[in-house]
C-alpha cells in the first residue's frame, strides 16, 4: 500500500505546520508542494519571465534547477534554487501570489506530476498542498482536508507577520486571503476542493496539537 498521507486546504488553515509535526513523529519524508509552485514564480521573476508565458513556464517547470537540502542546525528541508537557498525569498506575499497565478496554468502543473510524485519513498510521505488527495496522490490511503474560516487565517497571518517586525493591516491580509481562496478554488484545473474519501477538518477552534491528534487517529485506524 501507498504510504502517503495528503493534507490540502487553503493558505494559512495550518496544513504547513501540521505536516512539519508529523513528519519528524512518524519519521516520514514531506513535500511542500507549495514551495514548488512557489519556486516556478520566484524563477519567473528572477528571469524575467511574464507570467502568462505558458510555454516559457512549463518549461522553466520542467527544468527547475532544485534542491532540497538538510541545513545544519535546522531539520528542516531548505529549497536551494540555482545554488542559492532562497528559503526567506519565495514565502513572500509577493512570491506567493506569483505562485497562484502559474499555478492555475494546466502545462506547469503537468510539468511538476513527476517530480511530486518522486517524492513518495518507502518510508513513507506527508504531501501537503491543493491537489494532493485529488491529483498527484489519488490512492493515498488517508487524506485530510484541512480549512479554518478566512477571518481566522487572516488573524494567524498577521500574529506571524507582527511577531517578524512587519507592519501589516489585517483588511490588507484578509483581503488578499480572499483572492487567493477564490483563484485556488474556481480555477478550472485541479481546483482546491476536498477529494471524496477526505477527512474534513476545521481547524478554526482547534489548536495545532488537537489537529495533529485527530489526524494521528486516522493513521492509525488504517494502520
Ligand atoms: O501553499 P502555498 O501558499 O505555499 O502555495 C502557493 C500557491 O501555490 C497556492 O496559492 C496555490 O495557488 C499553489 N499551489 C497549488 N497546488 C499545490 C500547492 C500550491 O496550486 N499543490
């Protein structure tokens, strides 16, 4: 059996945190696919590449020059693109609303099946993201939902951007969560929506550690 467990939802409802606790719990690999979406934009940008140049981004997909490395210090994977960790640079707003603009093109996420589906070891993977219980792992045998109400996402945005020093309006943020929900949501390939055998979880009241229980739970019921 597939030992991938997916995690999708929208920006911001805990999918990114939840995955980091379980994987360094069950010791399972991780794939943000996020990031990879991210990384084509951050590429766009750096190149000059208009972002509706389809041809030029599947491409740029295709050959993304990429690696994920363990930091010393740090347990975490770093995104190094063109020999340079860019780790800080494509969580940018700016990054990530590039992101959902490629993203939404059907030629890149074609470009990037492979790669994502390179991901799944033996060891097993966590895959979190917008389509991963409905595209890139379809038999994964558990698959979580994972949304909280957009004021709520709005509210955590903001506590971690002040908690970094910057100076942000929350309207600003709910605002722009807003966007990207709607782009995520009504594009016509791979939509964000929950896969049909998903585990639907709201995150809005619930802290981190009831999250990461409740989905635990599911792991463990499969076996
Ligand atoms: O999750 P994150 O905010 O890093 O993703 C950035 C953007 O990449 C999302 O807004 C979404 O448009 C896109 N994305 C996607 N499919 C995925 C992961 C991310 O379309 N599996």
């Amino acid at each position: 059996m597939l030992k991938v467990l997916t995690i999708d939802g929208p920006s911001g409802s805990g999918k990114g945190t939840v995955a980091k606790i379980l994987s360094q719990k069950l010791g399972w690999e991780l794939l943000d696919s996020g990031a990879l979406y991210r990384l084509v934009a951050f590429g766009a940008l750096k190149h000059g590449i208009e972002l509706d140049d389809v041809d030029k981004l599947a491409e740029l997909a295709l050959t993304l020059d990429v690696e994920f490395k363990l930091e010393e210090g740090n347990e975490l994977l770093v995104p190094v693109f063109e020999g340079e960790n860019v780790a800080s640079q494509i969580r940018t707003e700016k990054c990530g609303d590039a992101a959902s603009k490629v993203a939404a093109l059907t030629p890149v996420r074609d470009a990037l099946l492979d790669r994502q589906r390179a991901f799944a070891t033996e060891q097993g993977l966590i895959a979190d993201g917008r389509d991963m219980g409905t595209v890139v792992f379809p038999s994964a045998p558990v698959k979580v939902y994972l949304s909280a109400s957009a004021e709520e996402r709005a509210e955590r945005r903001y506590n971690q951007l002040k908690a970094s020093g910057e100076s942000v309006s929350i309207a600003a943020i709910l605002d722009e969560i807003k966007a990207r929900d709607d782009r995520d949501m009504n594009r016509s390939v791979a939509p964000l929506k929950p896969a049909n055998d998903a585990i639907e979880i709201d995150s809005t009241h619930l802290s981190i550690d009831e999250v990461v229980s409740q989905i635990s739970d599911a792991l463990s019921e499969v076996g």
